[in-house]
C-alpha cells in the first residue's frame, strides 16, 4: 500500500501557479508529522538547527521592519533585509512558536509584490531575499527558465505541470535557494540540472518515480559514515551480510533483519541479483552501495524515508539525477555471454564494453595479463568477477570499482 503525503487539491494548485510556499513549507511546519523517529537527523543548510528559538510577539499594524527586529531581538541570530519592502503592516499574536514559522507568517505579509520573499541561513546570519521564478514559452517559441533565490519546491511543482506529469513534494523538503537560466529543447531536460543545482547545497535531495508520479524527497538520516569512509560509532546500526549473486528482496532481507526500519519495496523494482560483503558496516550504507550495483545493470532504484519505513523505489539516489536521465534516454545495461581463452585484459575489457554498453578502463600500471573464463548472459559486474579472478592467478591484487553505476574501472589493489 502506497502512502500518499497530507497536500490538499488545492494547495497543489497554488503550487503549480508559483504561489508562495505551498510546496515547500517553511523549516516548522516541514517537521509536523513527517519527522523521523529516529536520534540522529541529517539538515539541511537552509534549516534553522533545532532545537529553534521560540518567539512571544504580540502586536498591532507593525511594519514588516519593525516586526522582524523585534523577532531577531529574540534569537541568537543576525538577519540582513537584502529586498526592498514597502509599506507593509502585520498584525501578530505569538506565544513560544518555533522561529522558522513566525518568520515565515511575517514574510507572507508581503502580499503585493509578484516576487515573494524568502531566506537562507549562512552561519548565523538569516538573508532575506527576493524570490523570482520565470519559466515558460518566450516570443521565439522557446522554453526559457530563469530563476533567482527560487526555492526548489516551487520550481519543480512548476517544472511537473509543464511536463503534464503527476507529482508530490515531500512536506519535509527544505526550501533550497536555486538560481540558474536555461533554454531546455524539453522540459523534462531540465530536471536533472535543478536537482543538481539543489544537490550541491543539500547532499540529500532525490526524486522517485512510481506509476507515473515523481515524488521529491530527502533522505534524511545519515549513513553513518565519514566524509573519507570512516564508520562514525554510535551513528548507526552495524549489519555482517555476506552473498554472492542474492535476488534483491533477499539482500535487503538480510540487510534490515532485526533493523527498526520497515522496508516496503514497490512492485515496480527488479529482483536484480546482487553482492553483498558487509563486515560490520552501518546498514543504510550497505543500502546505498546495493542500488549503486542494480543502477549498473538495471533501472536505477532509490529509497525514500516515511517514518521508520524505507520505500524502495524507481529513481535516483542523491546526486544521479542526470545518470538516471541519460539511462532513461539510452536504456539500461545490457548482460553479456563471452568465452574467453587466453586473451589479452585490455582486449577484453573492449569487448565486455561494447556488448555491455558500460564505460570500463583500465589503469596505466596493469599489466595486460591474459586472462580465461566464461560467462553466460551475466551482468557486468559478474563478468567482471570473473576476468578478476582469472587474472588474480598472474596479478593477485588485481581488482576493479565502480565509479557510477555506468562506469568501472581496473586497477590495482581495488576493492572488488
């Protein structure tokens, strides 16, 4: 059973019409019913850190100035109006609410201008900007899109409608700050430039695509692993699995046994074989390296957080929105049967490429050994297994990696 986020008919209207923060709620409300239950929580660099400062504000006809220096007054934080305001009054009336959701209410005050405003948190200074979002059909027939300080949310909502796609923006998505200008030939080839803009700021951020709906979500709980691969202790729960060639369901069986996550996988992801060697290693880690094996040989699959249930599904994991585009457009990889006698690596290395389709290359200081094996209608990682284990009986530290689930490569001392 599918589970739907709580956004009205006509809240997603307003987001399709570029309204003010429908699609992405401010930092507060974002968090009401849709907060992991769960120690550790990843943020974004556009949420104010928890826990917020509480504001008690109570008064009438103020100015949208005035008002917020009496909110920052309350906060451990500076703020810059870097937008023009005119003459705007709000009436207020707050007793211990979070800060993000006062702000938000003082904002919305600015009723009048086409170009709403919103913020961004830089260390301990909160920046109060314009937002500008332009995206549709110029006097030249062409698809133009211009965006300044636009928040993420928003954006897609609008880039969706215009692909006459279903859609759903997580309430928790955080409203990152994008701005870019392009001439798409389509609009769906916009998508993975603004996922990649918002992933350079927030390093969770990822869509699902299930039935024909995209769903944008963050992957909110960290990995629990260091920026260099390190296991952070405490962070996470340390799983041992260890299979060869497992159907994924199997793999994430094992993965989450005893786990207080609940894995729902949706009906639409191959049961890929895949290799799991796990010594000790946080669980949601060894999540991500299994999809990073089934996007180098089948669509591509991500998970999305829901309470203490992962949904494994369709689509990118953070970061590969254009590697996911580029699969959609060239199809996935393909498997290959080869028999080998006594070949040179580097000469069957091209042939492993060419039936595969898959980028591999080989490092300068490799010998080009002769390897033997063979390998019917095996994924690309099987058969690299067994060209590495051919040439492990000349070269023992012989191995590869993989770079992107579309790119290996052959080296020394390698991993795999």
């Amino acid at each position: 059973m599918k589970h739907r986020f709580g956004m009205q008919g006509w809240a997603m209207a307003l987001i399709a019409a570029g309204l003010v923060g429908m699609a992405a709620p401010p930092p507060a409300m974002a968090q009401t019913g849709g907060r992991l239950r769960r120690a550790r929580v990843a943020q974004s660099p556009y949420e104010i850190p928890k826990p917020e400062p509480l504001i008690t504000l109570k008064g009438e006809r103020m100015t949208i100035s005035r008002a917020l220096r009496a909110v920052f007054r309350q906060t451990p934080y500076k703020y810059r109006l870097s937008a023009r305001v005119g003459l705007v009054f709000v009436n207020i009336d707050v007793k211990k609410q979070p800060l993000s959701k006062v702000l938000q209410f003082v904002l919305s005050a600015d009723r009048d201008s086409k170009s709403p405003l919103v913020w961004k948190l830089n260390k301990d200074t909160l920046t109060i900007l314009r937002e500008n979002i332009t995206m549709g059909v110029n006097q030249d027939d062409e698809k133009v899109i211009t965006l300044s300080n636009a928040r993420i949310g928003p954006v897609l909502a609008k880039l969706f409608t215009l692909m006459k796609v279903k859609y759903r923006i997580a309430p928790d998505l955080p409203p990152i700050l994008v701005s870019l200008s392009m001439r798409p030939r389509k609009w769906a080839d916009a998508l993975p430039d603004l996922m990649d803009r918002a992933y350079q700021t927030d390093r969770r951020i990822t869509f699902s695509l299930v039935k024909g709906t995209y769903i944008v979500h963050v992957q909110r709980t960290p990995v629990g692993l260091s920026a260099t691969g390190r296991v952070i202790r405490g962070a996470s729960r340390l799983v041992t699995v260890v299979g060869e060639d497992m159907p994924l369901r199997e793999a994430l069986a094992k993965i989450f046994d005893g786990s207080k996550w609940k894995v729902e996988v949706d009906e639409e992801v191959k049961d890929t074989p895949v290799t799991v060697t796990a010594d000790r290693r946080p669980e949601l880690s060894v999540l991500r390296s299994v999809l990073q094996q089934v996007a180098a040989v089948s669509a591509p699959v991500t998970y999305r957080e829901e309470g203490t249930t992962l949904h494994i599904e369709p689509g990118p994991l953070p970061g590969q929105a254009r590697l996911y585009a580029q699969i959609q457009d060239t199809g996935e990889l393909r498997t290959t049967s080869l028999n080998v006698t006594q070949q040179r690596l580097r000469d069957v290395v091209d042939l492993l490429a060419q039936s595969t389709g898959a980028k591999i290359t080989v490092a300068k200081n490799v010998p080009d050994i002769r390897v033997s094996f063979r390998v019917q209608n095996k994924t690309i990682q099987e058969a690299l297994r067994a060209l590495i284990a051919s040439g492990r009986a000349t070269v023992p530290t012989l191995g590869y990696r993989m770079v992107d689930p579309r790119t290996f490569e052959i080296a020394l001392g390698s991993k795999n």
